[in-house]
C-alpha cells in the first residue's frame, strides 16, 4: 500500500549513458514532482506535473526529460549522463498545484562513475 | 531565487532534552511544511502549517508559522532515540507556479 514509489532504489551507470527512473503515486493526486537532493542534502525542485501538463520546469539540462504517461506516473529520463548528475531523486506528489502537502517517495539514489 | 535559512544546521543532545530549530526567509511564504528524513528514505511530513501565527501540534512536536509569514519553528519536547534524523523546513511560495523551497536542514543527533 505504498503511497509513492520509485524504481529502481539504486541506479549504478556510466558516464554517457541514457537511464531512466519510474514514479507512480496511488493516493490519486494530480501533481507530482521530480527534486533533486545533493550530497549536502540540499533538496531543490527540477519539475513539476499536473494532470499529465508540465507545470513548473526549474533550471534543469535538456538532457533531462519528464515524460507523465498519466497523473498517477512521473517518469525522468536522463541522456548523456555526467558525473555531477549523482545525485538521490525523490519523485514527489500532492492533490493539486497549489497544495503544499507533498508526499516524497523513497529516493533513487544514482551514481555516474 | 528564494532561499530559506534553517538553523541549527546540526543539534547533538542527550535523550530526553527539548529541541527547538527554526526557518527564516526573505520572502513572504503561504504555507510552511516541516519534513523528517531518515537515512536511506524520503522526506517524511511531519506537521503543515497555513496561516500566520498558527501554532499546530503532533504528538511532541509543535510548529509555528510566524506572523510576519516569513519563518516558522518547530520544537519537539522529551527527545527520543527515534528522533534522530535531518529535519526540514520547506516554504510554498505565492503566485505563479508555486512551489516548495526547502531549508539546508537540521541534522538531529541523540545520546541516549
């Protein structure tokens, strides 16, 4: 019964490589998110959707792309990978775009070497 | 962009002992949402709060959002070993696409 979950937890790749992370949330809310949170636990908004229409696209590389194949998903893809792309990825969702109760999934964690 | 100060940045106390950590902003916030984060999870909310100088409760933790809508702290009172953790403050911002902007956190060290 979780609520928001992500796949995979641990993303080990290659610098130069396309990945792929998966998001889906069955609390049935509208809005989800991508944040981004560095080695110094910084968490810091990259996208946000809304009922599968772009909503909030932060200063984020071309190389990464949201894709939201429905409201209940939220998928990033990533081309091109580079070492400072390691980072921990939560995906995130809330009932609407304007509420602030978000609720975090568990993170996956990415390593570029 | 909008930024949060968040302090202490790190807190070592003895179990039992009251904690109190708090957010600052330059900018006006219309909701402040406080996060636990355990090693290897996801944020956790812990109280959300939506109007100035409301003071809300969970258990042993009691926020506040300031009047001037510009900060909020949280306290926890009789800390227990699973309190330990990185606490965050995160502030939605107004008008256009709102979104969350989170505080550096506080890192939550207990000796039992």
């Amino acid at each position: 019964d979780t609520a928001v979950s992500q796949t995979p937890k641990y993303l080990v790749t290659q610098m130069g490589n396309d990945k792929s992370i998966k998001c889906e949330q069955n609390l049935g809310h509208d809005t989800m998110y991508w944040y981004k949170q560095d080695s110094k636990k910084f968490l810091k908004i990259m996208f946000s959707y809304n009922n599968k229409e772009l909503i909030i696209n932060e200063t984020v590389p071309n190389r990464f792309s949201p894709k939201s194949p429905d409201k209940a998903h939220l998928n990033l893809h990533i081309n091109s990978l580079e070492l400072g792309d390691s980072a921990v990825y939560f995906c995130a969702s809330s009932q609407g775009p304007g509420m602030g109760e978000q609720y975090f999934g568990p993170g996956t964690r990415l390593t570029v070497t | 962009g909008q930024q949060l100060n968040q302090s202490p940045q790190s807190m070592f106390i003895q179990e039992g002992e009251d904690v109190s950590m708090n957010c600052t902003s330059s900018s006006i916030f219309n909701t402040w949402l406080w996060y636990k984060q355990d090693p290897g999870e996801g944020p956790v909310l812990l109280i959300a709060l939506y109007k100035a100088g409301e003071l809300t409760s969970n258990g042993r933790l009691t926020a506040q959002f300031g009047i001037t809508r510009k900060d909020s702290f949280l306290n926890i009172s009789a800390s227990i070993p699973s309190d330990v953790g990185i606490y965050f403050c995160a502030g939605r911002t107004i008008g256009g696409a709102q979104k969350l902007v989170f505080g550096q956190g506080t890192r939550l060290t207990i000796n039992p």
